[in-house]
C-alpha cells in the first residue's frame, strides 16, 4: 500500500493570494493513499525541504506529490532533495499549481478547484510511479570539429590543449575560413592574416589535432559520447604525403579560373594551393577545370612534379571514427546579393563590389597587391560609395535581420580608402549605425574625423552613365533626393550560413532556424549547446557576427566540450522505453516511426506453448533513446511503455480528472 | 508650426486607410529608398517616406494638404524596392480619395484632368485625345501647352478629326453612377 | 497561326497610328489573328482609379466580361501599358469573390475574371510567334543600336504583371533583336517617364523624359524602341521640346517595336509608320538600310 | 437521462501539453499573468507522439466533454519528427470520433511553440468556448448520477 505525502507550497503569496492552500491540504487528505498532506511558505528553500524530508521519516512516505511552481522549474531540485532520503528520486510528481492555475486565474473558488483536480491527478499518477534508476555510458575521449573557420580553430585548439584529440573538417583545401581573406580586422586595425595565420599553423602542428581538408561530414550515427562518423575526403589528386608543397606545378598549369579565394578578382590555376600560407601548404587539383580530368589533355602538372605526386587516378574517400563530442562551426556565406538587387546592376558592373571583395583589393597579398583599383580598368577610385545593409534588414529582397558586422567594416573600408587614396571622397549610405562592441563607437567616430560622409537613406538604384556609377539616394535628413557619382561602390553584403547548413544539420539531428541559423539549445543560458546532446556551436553558423564573439564563442563551446569528454561516463535519462518482450509481436512500427533509430528487432529464445523458437522482438538501446515515447503510442500490443508516462500512469490522471 | 505628436487626431483615418492598403505601417523604418527612387520626388512638397512617417504619426491633416499624394505616378518603383514592400502608391491613392472627399486639393491641374478625362468617357464610353486636351487647357488656363504640337498632328494624319464613341454608352454611364452611389468617391 | 481576343484601347485609335499600322502589317504577316472585343469601352486608365477603386476595377471588367462572352476561348492581348496594367487589375480584383460579385452587380455582366491579359511583349516573345517572327526577315537591321524602353506599368507592380524581372526585363531587346539591330545594356528601361502627369503636371515630370534620353545616349543607343501608345507619344513627341527646355542635342527616333519588326519584315516607310513621327525618324532607318545592303548578298 | 442545461455548467475539458513546446508555452503564459478559463486541465506529456488515441477515448468514456491535443508546431519537434506522427494519427482519430457521433470540435489537435504565451491563451479560450456552446459530452459517458438525481 502506498503511502503518499502530498506538500502545497504557498510561493509566497505567488499561489496563496489566488489558491487556497489550506483547503487543497485539506482535499488532499481525502485522496486515497494519502498519509499525510501539508502546506509551506517556501517548498523549494532549504527549510522547506527540511521539512519534507523530516516529514517522509515521520509519516513513513514513500513517495510523494509536491504541488507547487512548473516541474520545469523545480523538478530536478526535488529529485536531488530525494537523493537524500529513502525514497527513489522519481517517486515524485508535481502538481503545477502556479504557472497553470495561481497566475492565470483570478476567481479564488475556481482556481482552488483547479488546483485541487491537479493534485488530484499527480496524487492518482504518483500511485504508479516506480523507482528509476540511471545508468551509465562510455564516453569516447575525442571531438569532431566541423569547419576549419577562425571559430573550428579556436575550438580544436582550447580542446587540444586540454589533452583530448581533435579532427577538424574542412570542406576547402586549407584552414583558416573568411578571417584570413581579411585585409585589417576592426576597430585596431591589427592585419587579419597576421593574427590568424599562426593559429593556422598551430592547429596544423598541433600534436592532438588532425586537418582533414576538403572533407565534409557523410554520415552521423549514434549519440552524445558515442559518435559514430563517416567523413568523405574529396579526391585531391595530389598525394600529400608525397608532395613537399614546392608550388611548380601550379605555376606551370595552363589553365585560369576565378580566384576563389580572391573572391573571383583575380585568377588561380586548376591545380592550385588556394593561397600563400594555406595549411595544408600542399596544392589540390580542381576536377571541373582541369584539362586532364575533363578532357584527357594537358598532363603537365603530372611531369613536372619531381616527385611523382601527381594521381589523376584519385578517388573520393570514406572513413568512419568514433567521437564524443562534435562542434559545428560551419561559418557563413555572403549573400548572393546580384540575383536579390537587380537595381543596383544585378551583378553587371565590375566595380559593384562586395566587402569581402573590398578586403582582397585593400589586401598587401591579394590581387592588386593592395593597390585599392577599379576591377574593370585598374584606375584607382576617387569617389567611393559605400551601401549597407545590402542583403539583409528587408524582408521583400533579403533577409530580415541585421547581418551586424557590416556597420564596421564599412567604417573601416572608408578609413582605409581615405588613408590610401589621397583626396578621395567616401559617401555611406546607412539606415543605423550599429556600433555595440568595446572601442568601436570611437572607431565610427574616426572614420568620420577621417572625412567619411555619412547619409542616412537606403540607395535606391546604381546605375552607369559613360565611367561613372551613379547612385541615388534620399538623403533622409534633409528630406531631399541626392545623386553620388562614383567610381566604385562597395555593398556592405549580409552574411548567410554556409549553403550546406541544412543538410549538415540534418545529419547531427540538429534544428535551424527559417533564415537557416543553427538554433542553440537556449538563447541566453545555453548558447553553445544545441538541442543534440553533444553537439556544439560556435561562430557564425549560428548567427551574424564579428570574429570577437566568434573567438569567444568558439572558447566556451571548448569548454563544454571538455566537461563532456573529462568524464569516463556519463548518466543517461532512466525515464525511457522499454519493451516488454514476452508481449512483443515484432511487427516492427516502433523502430519507424523512432526518431533516434534506438529501437532495433532481436531475435530472443522464446516458447511456443512446450516447443522452444526464436522470436522477433524489439530492443530499445538506451543509449540513443531519448525517451519521446512516440513507440509506447504505436505499439498495438501495448508492450513498449515509457518509464515515468507509462500509460497505466497516464489513465490514471484520466480517470482521477473525470471522476 | 510645433507638431504636438500625442494629439493624434488622424490616427483611426490612418490605421484605416493602411488596412485598406494591406500596409502596416510600423515596418517603415525609414530607410527612404521610396523617395530616393521615386521620379516625381523632386516635385513633391513631402517625400514618400515622410507621407508614411505622417500616417504612423497619425497626422493624416498634413498628408491630405500635401502635393505629393497628387503628384504620385503610380509607378510602383517604390514598393517594389521597398525592404518591408510598404505599397505607398495605394496609401496615397487612398488619401487623394479621402482628400477629394473632404475638398482638399493642393494640385488643382491634376484633379481637373481627371475630372475632364472621367467626363469624356461620361460621354463617348471611350477618351478622346483632342477634346480631353483641348477642354483642359481651356478650363485649366493653360491654353497653349502641348498646341504647338497640333498642327502636327493633323498634318501627319497622327489625330483624326472623327470622335470614337462606345455604342453602349448608356451602359457606360451606369457603371459610372453606380459607383459614385454614396459619397462620390469611395 | 494565334487567335487572340483584342483590346485595343483608346489611343489605339487616335494617336497611335503608327503602333496600329506596324502592329496591323506584323500580325498579317505571321497570321496573328486579333479579335476585336465588340463595343469596348475606356479601361478608365489613371484617372479612374485616382478616384474610385470601384469604377476602375469596373470599367475594365465590362471589356473582360464581353471577351469572357464573346471568345470564351480566347487571352485577351492589349497594346497599351496602362490598359494592360487595367485589365490585369480588373483580374487580380476578382480574385476577391466578393469583390467579383460585387463587379458582376455594378456592370450588370457575368464576369468571371479567369481569362489571360497579356500584352504584346508576353505574345511576341512567346516562341512560336518568335519563330514566324524570325522566319519573316528580309532586312537586316544590323548595327542600329536600340535601348528597349518597357516603361512602369508592364512589369510593376509585380503583383500584377507576374514580370520576372522588373528592373532589367529583356523580352523586347529579344524580339527587335530578331532583326539583326542590337539591344544596348543600359538602365533605364522601367524607369516611369511621366506620362500620367504630362499634361497636368508638367513642368514636374518634363524631367523624367530628359533622364531617360540621357542615359540612353550615355550607353550609345541611336534610337528608342517602346510598347506602348502613351510612352512612345510622350517621349516622341516632346523630345523637341525636351531639348529646348534643357538645352540638349538629343537625336534619338522613338519607335514601337512593331515598327521595327515591320521594317525587318519588308513594310515600306508608310506602312511601318516611321514617317508620322514627331522626330524624325526615317533618316537613321535609311542610313542603317543603306550600310547593310551590300553585305545582304553574303 | 435529461441533458443539462445548467447556465453555470463549465466543461471539462483535458489537454495533453508536449513538454518542450506547448507546455513551455503555457508556463509562460503564467510568467506574463495571461488570463483564460479555468475549465482546462493540462496533463504534461514528453511529445505529442506519446498521446495514445486510447487516453482521449479513455477521456470521452469518463465524461470529458472536450480533449485538446498540443505540441510543437511541425518542423520544430524536439525529437524531430514525433509530430508529424501526432498529426497524422489525429487527423484519422477526429475522423474515427465524428463517425461516432462525436463533434469534431470536442477533439482538437494544436500547434503552439514555448514561445506562443498568447497562443495557448487564445486557443484554451477559443476551444473552452466552443465546447461550452456543444454542452456537455455525453456520447461514451457512462451515466453517473448526481446527488438528489438530475432534473
């Protein structure tokens, strides 16, 4: 027989003002199988909690209801409280008669009525609760870092510095993502490639860390600790461990193709090292441009490596390695901003340029060698417009949110092109600048001490009239129409998450948002968690943002990352499936329609009347189930259940709210 | 004169006049890319923008006297640029209306032409090019705008003298007195 | 070869006779059949719906309702930008049951608002007429260099028109360039030329037309090509005055494209049109004509 | 047995919350002290996947008058997909229950994420009110007698 403490919290006055508590005690002592029943001002403080243990000892409890706030407020602290005692942590319901009664109600009568149906209910379904115990799983000592970005360095570096192996993967032939194509990084100006590059070659020479450039992620199986993943390495053509990185075969290659790396100014051959300090430092043949793989020509790469390198043979790869842990760090892609502004040219005019492209022509090693020069006729500019918020802040054409870094990197873009160009002319067209960071306020202020003029108004239309790019704008202020003549333009273009952050996410069981950002498990308490256990974030995959925060970011994701691999074990959730396989017909819709494919059919010895066979059953691993319970409403015969919403338990509050 | 903004007189005309257009109006933030783009911007006495800033102010007094809202082409360049697809061209379609309603005109030519190009169809179901243009210099005062180009016109057999007229015009003139029923312009 | 049921509008029939002598000629020679919608009435253009959405919507749905009677099988295809902008209007409106009812109610007409409004850029680029189009040449046009003016109301708004692309369109540069004539890049091909405010509002919108020469000039066309009566007569017609006001030089012919398709296919001065222009136009066709023809032969 | 009609009869009505979404939702709604009937009872459940049709006919049978089934809107389960199975096995459920004789209106499925405060308290009002104007449930209901006998 169950002996059942029920304990009414008053929450102040949060439940009392509204609930009667006193008369929900005094329902309560009616209910069958209670012993004893009680109120206090505070369940959850430590008094109170003294309380209910002193209580379970003298009323001989075995288990009990707690009414009180949200169980997604307080549950785990009782279930802790219980540790204690001699009760089982989960011989516990709690009656939400805050939340859902005391605060959403104003009728006195009612509302205590309400919340004595809800005592009713937990005290009927406490009846059925059993005791629950967790258990453990093995933890694999390594992580997976996806994207070899500013953001996957950071994060493989703090991990790898902690002892524990890391594989980053890197769908480019080099590391080192958008931060090293930057000319100065903002508001110190300190040069991008200067800072980032060592990091580049740290994580290369990291005795913990393994690159695995152009690889993507294949296939993910299994769960937090127990990653299983097949990474597929594109077929480089190169043997790397033969090649010394010489670089003669790329100058020698016949072939040119836009500079991807140079954001299209600029040309790069078919086999190609993507940039001067690319780690690795080993050239990759492009297969869709290479007159040997696509027209069984050429073959020049292949006799002039001295060390017979070369493999026009090479094949596309596949490996699977077991993680504990996985930190996404997909990065960003520019929007493509042509096909969205047809009125700024749609893509027609070379000197329509986008940041990242601004950044190549400003950079001492990109294309130009930092000569800032008109793409389509090498002149050097002397009016520049600067549009922001191209891509992003408007829904019709782009994207709703603000994209967050573009305030300042046009600021710099005109504090660099003032600096450069002697009596050049900068105009930006802004709506808002956004300036929330430490030192950057003062950063726009310079910018503008520098001569940059700012005009509030969104440009409406860039168009061409002989050598000039005509922009027109309102000047919002003045409330009058203006025209800028330029000889360049440079779009503040939005940031995206990289193109495949579906499909990635897709195969970690990791949620989007609708612009495609990668969700975090909590906005503000779990920002580099994802809804996965496991599974981490950092950097822009999940959002727009300067490489500050996505340094920072990439540091706390770390750091998760080492709490989880720094067990030997882990507990797992009791409160999961289960299949009665005596009752089990193994007709097999539970392991459809399971999300985590924790549920698999066995075979198991089994009687039939006195002759002994082997029969089919299903088995939830327990490992992968997360306990959703979506199997226990499946089954047709009723013999999956779900620990802690067993459907007995469930009929039980049915039937208590109907009596 | 001082604008006292918390005295909101026009506010229920606004708000109706933006449901009636689909627009809500708090998504303008301003930008002025409908003012930059706009052809008749020049001429306006209120940008675009600023007709939308007065509607979320509620201030459609200064909407209805303005310029602006008669000079509008209905050129939709605005919208279609616009990052919140605010339709302004239906926003100040709706206040002309309401302006007419009230009597409030502050481009007399353009409501005249209207008026005549409506009556020509009154008339003959159909426009006709000379009368409209001839009976709006004469009641405009412009008298010689555009003339220099008659002779032309005639010469070139570009106008014929012969007026087109709908043979059904009756039915024509119904349509048109059912839908000024009730308050001639709503 | 096409049938199609015809709105012509009203200036089809008082000053744009030469877009209704070219388009007259070009539909004869690749079997364009054009059912003229009996007794149309004015679509109210822009002053009707100025005033009152009810009129306007009704005004051009009584031309549906009779086509919707008349050639029930048949797309309603307009010369004019602003009728076209009506007619489409008139449809998207009975899109509204409500909205519909109270139409059929006000014109005394079934009218069901499901038919195709096309103009005659969306028929000509459609691939068969562009191929009787093309089987049709017999002149060469190469070397004219034209900037394809499509003008507001043919591609905004989007809504309306479903144009696919509303700031560089390129059905007509595809159709004059079947003629051998080069369509120029340049930007402002739906800019609004004014037109509904010339008259009333003139010294205001004169401006608009200067602009869009200007920028035609800038990117090297020698003439402008348009699709539609109230675009081709305003910029036509004022470009003398235009030059006066600004103290400009601009030459620029204004056609329709029908012109040029008609002079590709044969038709004489007349027959085209090009001698009822305002600024004249004959000279540029004829020194074009004239260069090309000795290359014919080869 | 005579049907109430008693102006002061408030329904019954249960309603299965998902954990993660709509009973998130509805906490929140207590956070920002939204108000709504008191008629509705909430039984927490891990996904709107784990309701088995059998607690609603259970409901119906004990007299409930009305069965509100809640998750996360589809695409954003927190098991992935478990709503889509809730979706499809409810659309087949109200079919099966209308056949019977039950108004549709009585069993309804909803999407309310943990952020739709205002959601969940337009839905319960909605659904309390529509389930107010059927009466009460009385098609499975075994007949229970109210003391001094029901006039």
């Amino acid at each position: 027989m169950a002996r059942i403490g029920v304990f009414i919290c008053h929450c102040g006055t949060n439940i009392a003002a509204t609930v009667d508590v006193e008369a929900v005690a005094a329902a309560a002592r009616e209910f069958p199988n209670v012993a004893f029943a009680t109120t206090y001002k505070y369940m959850c403080s430590e008094p109170g909690q003294a309380m209910i243990k002193e209580s379970i000892e003298d009323y001989n409890l075995d288990r009990i209801v707690i009414a009180s706030c949200s169980p997604r407020m307080h549950e785990l602290t009782f279930r802790k409280m219980l540790k204690g005692t001699k009760i089982n942590p989960y011989m516990l319901e709690i009656a939400n008669i805050r939340e859902q009664c005391a605060w959403v109600h104003t009728d006195r009568a009612k509302a205590t009525e309400k919340a004595i149906d809800h005592v009713k209910m937990a005290v009927a379904k406490v009846g059925k609760d059993k005791p629950l115990t967790t258990s453990t799983i093995p933890i694999t000592k390594r992580a997976l870092v996806i994207g070899g970005g500013i953001a996957g360095i950071q994060a493989a570096l703090d991990i790898a510095d902690a002892g524990f192996d890391v594989t980053i993967v890197e769908k480019e032939p080099s590391i080192g993502g958008h931060m090293v194509m930057l000319d100065k990084t903002f508001p110190t100006m300190d040069c991008s490639a200067c800072i980032s590059t060592p990091k580049m070659v740290d994580a290369g020479a990291h005795p913990n860390i393994t690159l695995k450039t152009s690889c993507e992620v294949e296939k993910v199986e299994g769960y937090v600790g127990n990653f299983e993943v097949t990474i597929k390495e594109k077929a480089k053509y190169v043997n790397h461990d033969l090649c010394t990185g010489c670089g003669l075969c790329q100058t020698k290659c016949p072939t040119k193709v836009p500079s991807e790396f140079n954001q299209g100014i600029g040309t790069r051959p078919a086999i190609y090292i993507p940039f001067a300090q690319a780690v690795p430092s080993k050239p990759v043949i492009d297969p869709t441009c290479c007159l040997k793989l696509t027209k069984d020509k050429c073959g020049i790469c292949e006799k002039v490596c001295p060390l017979q390198a070369i493999n026009y043979k090479d094949e596309t790869k596949y490996t699977t390695e077991k993680y504990g842990a996985i930190v996404v760090a997909t990065g960003y892609e520019l929007v493509d901003w042509a096909k969205m502004y047809p009125e700024y040219g749609g893509g027609k005019y070379a000197d329509v340029i986008t940041g990242l492209q601004f950044e190549r022509l400003v950079n001492a090693s990109g294309p130009t060698e930092g000569h800032i020069v008109r793409p389509s006729d090498g002149k050097e500019p002397k009016d520049v417009v600067i549009v922001k918020c191209v891509g992003s802040r408007d829904q019709n054409k782009g994207k709703s949110y603000c994209s967050r870094a573009c305030c300042m990197y046009s600021a710099k873009h005109a504090h660099q092109i003032l600096d450069k160009i002697p009596g050049s002319n900068v105009y930006i067209f802004y709506m808002d600048v956004r300036t929330p960071g430490k030192g950057y306020e003062e950063f726009y202020d310079n910018t503008r001490a520098d001569g940059a003029q700012y005009i509030r108004g969104r440009v409406s239309k860039i168009f061409k009239e002989g050598d000039k790019l005509i922009c027109k704008g309102e000047d919002t202020l003045l409330g009058k129409q203006v025209t800028v003549e330029a000889d360049m333009v440079i779009l503040a273009t939005a940031m995206e998450p990289a193109a495949n952050i579906a499909d990635v996410a897709g195969k970690l069981g990791i949620s989007i948002d609708s612009d495609r950002w990668v969700t975090e498990a909590h906005p503000k308490l779990r920002p580099v968690e994802t809804q996965t256990g496991g599974v981490f974030l950092c950097g822009t995959c999940q959002g727009p943002k300067d490489i500050p925060d996505t340094v920072a970011q990439a540091g706390a994701a770390a750091a998760k990352v080492m709490a989880l691999l720094n067990h030997d074990e882990m507990e797992t959730s009791p409160m999961i499936s289960s299949v009665d396989q005596t009752k089990c017909s193994g007709c097999g819709y539970c392991v459809e329609v399971c999300p985590y494919k924790a549920i698999s059919l066995i075979q198991v010895p089994g009687r039939d009347g006195n002759r002994k066979v082997t029969k089919t059953v299903a088995d939830v691993n327990s490992g992968l189930c997360q306990g959703c319970g979506c199997c226990a409403a499946t089954c047709r015969t009723g013999c999956i259940d779900l620990k802690g919403y067993t459907n007995e338990q469930i009929l039980k509050e049915v039937d208590a709210l109907c009596q | 004169m001082e604008k006292i903004l918390n005295r909101k007189e026009g506010k229920l005309l606004a708000e109706r006049i933006a449901r009636e257009a689909d627009v809500k109006l708090h998504e303008c933030y301003q930008c002025g890319k409908c003012s930059a783009g706009c052809p008749m911007a020049d001429a306006m006495d209120l940008m675009p923008r600023q007709i939308v800033h007065l509607m979320q102010l509620g201030d459609m007094t200064e909407v209805m006297k303005s310029k602006s809202i008669w000079l509008c082409a209905s050129c939709h360049t605005c919208v279609e640029r616009c990052p919140h697809s605010i339709d302004i061209p239906t926003l100040m379609e709706k206040s002309r209306m309401e302006a007419q309603r009230r009597g409030i005109c502050a481009v007399r030519d353009v409501r005249l032409f209207n008026d005549i190009f409506m009556e020509t169809v009154r008339g003959f179901g159909k426009s006709q090019e000379v009368i409209l243009e001839g009976a709006y210099n004469v009641t405009s005062g412009h008298f010689f705008q555009d003339m220099k180009n008659v002779p032309k016109m005639l010469q070139k057999e570009i106008v014929r003298p012969e007026l087109n007229q709908v043979n059904a015009v009756n039915e024509v003139r119904d349509i048109m007195k059912e839908c000024e029923k009730g308050g001639a312009n709503r | 070869m096409k049938k199609f049921a015809y709105f012509p509008g009203c200036s089809m029939d008082s000053t744009a006779v030469t877009y209704k002598a070219s388009l007259e000629y070009v539909a004869g020679r690749i079997g364009l059949e054009l059912k003229e919608i009996p007794d149309w009435n004015c679509c109210g253009s822009t002053a009707a719906h100025t005033k009152n959405e009810k009129l306007a919507y009704s005004l051009a749905a009584r031309n549906i309702a009779i086509a919707e009677d008349t050639y029930p099988d048949l797309d309603i295809v307009t010369p004019c930008a602003a009728c076209y902008s009506r007619l489409a209007y008139a449809k998207h409106a009975a899109e509204d049951e409500f909205t519909r009812q109270e139409i059929e109610r006000i014109i005394k007409r079934p009218f069901k608002g499901k038919k195709e409004i096309l103009n005659f850029l969306d028929v000509f680029s459609q691939e068969d007429v562009m191929q009787a189009c093309k089987e049709n040449m017999v002149r060469d046009l190469s070397g004219l260099k034209i900037a394809c003016y499509y003008g507001c109301l043919m591609s905004r708004p989007r809504k309306i028109t479903k144009a696919e692309d509303i700031e560089n369109p390129m059905q007509m540069d595809k159709i004059i360039e079947l003629t051998g004539a080069t369509a120029v890049e340049w930007d402002f091909k739906t800019e609004c030329c004014g037109a509904s405010h010339q008259v009333d509002a003139p010294r205001q919108s004169r401006p608009l037309i200067e602009r869009i020469f200007r920028n035609a000039k800038a990117n090297g066309a020698q003439a402008i090509v348009t699709a539609c009566p109230l675009c081709n007569m305003n910029l036509d017609m004022r470009e003398k005055e235009i030059n006066e006001m600004f103290s400009k030089k601009y030459d620029i012919p204004v056609f329709q494209f029908t012109e040029i398709l008609a002079i590709g296919m044969g038709a004489g001065a007349k027959t085209s049109g090009i001698h009822q222009h305002f600024w004249p136009a004959f000279d540029l066709i004829n020194g074009v004509l004239r260069a090309n023809f000795g290359k014919a032969g080869k | 047995m005579s049907v109430k009609t008693n102006e002061n009869w408030e329904p019954k009505i249960l309603a299965f919350c998902c954990n993660w979404c709509t009973y998130t939702g509805a906490d929140l709604a207590g956070l920002n002290r939204m108000k709504y009937p008191e008629n509705v009872r909430v039984i927490r459940v891990p996904c709107s996947s784990r309701v088995n049709p059998q607690f609603i006919l259970r409901a119906f049978q004990k007299g409930c008058d009305g069965v509100l089934v809640c998750g996360c809107h589809p695409g954003d389960c927190h098991y992935a997909t478990g709503n889509y199975f809730t979706r499809r096995r409810f659309m087949l459920m109200q079919r099966l229950l209308e056949y019977n004789g039950i108004d549709p209106k009585r069993f309804q499925a909803k999407w309310i994420s943990g952020s739709e405060a205002a959601k969940f308290r337009d839905t319960v009002t909605k659904v309390s009110a529509e389930i107010k104007a059927l009466g009460p449930n009385t098609k499975f209901a075994e007949p229970h007698f109210t003391e001094g006998g029901d006039k």
